[in-house]
C-alpha cells in the first residue's frame, strides 16, 4: 500500500466559509445536512434519524473485500476523529483493488 502525503487543506477542520459553502452545495443537490460540534453530537444526530426498530442495511463492497480492507478498518476510516490521516491510505488501497478487479474482467 503506498502512501500519499495529504494536502494541508485535508488535515485541518473546514473553515466556517468552507462549512457554510459544503453545507450549501449539499442542500442544492437534495440532502439534509446537520452541521454538530462533537463527534457525540454526531453519533446523537444520526442515531434520531434512524426510527424505533428500524435496521440499516450496509453492503460488503467487493473492491474493498479485494484490497483486504476490513469493516472495522472501513469504521476507523469513516470515524471523523481519525478519517483525515487514514484518507490517502484508505483511497489508494481501494483504487488499487478497483483497478485489479477491472483489469481481471477485461480479461
């Protein structure tokens, strides 16, 4: 797996421009966007959003399965509080398993 060197503008929190721009272009293309301060705040948001004895589906991506990347590392990837340092990695690995899924059924 190689690594790549993250850009400055991707170690750091969005500045309230940035935010407020994000949370813009997302509501014109039809989401819900609730902007929280804690990763506590998050997980309280998104676990309301989910009704009484509901389930949520998750699907197993094939490319990721290829590149060896597990669940819990799709979590810790996803987490905001680790996400920004593990984001290259992460992207590389499932590019690389993309491209050698692709390039298997081409042939």
């Amino acid at each position: 797996m190689s690594m790549t060197q993250a850009p400055d503008r991707f170690t750091a929190p969005p500045g309230e421009q940035e935010l407020s721009q994000t949370v813009v272009a997302l509501e014109e293309h039809g989401f819900s966007v609730e902007v929280v301060d804690t990763l506590e705040a998050a997980r309280e948001t998104v676990l309301a959003r989910i009704p009484a004895g509901s389930t949520v589906m998750t699907n197993t991506s094939m490319t990721l399965e290829a590149a060896g990347i597990t669940p819990d590392q799709i979590d810790a990837a996803l987490d905001p509080a680790h996400y920004l340092g593990a984001a290259a990695e992460f992207t590389d690995a499932a590019l690389a398993a993309h491209e050698s899924l692709a390039a298997h059924e081409r042939t």
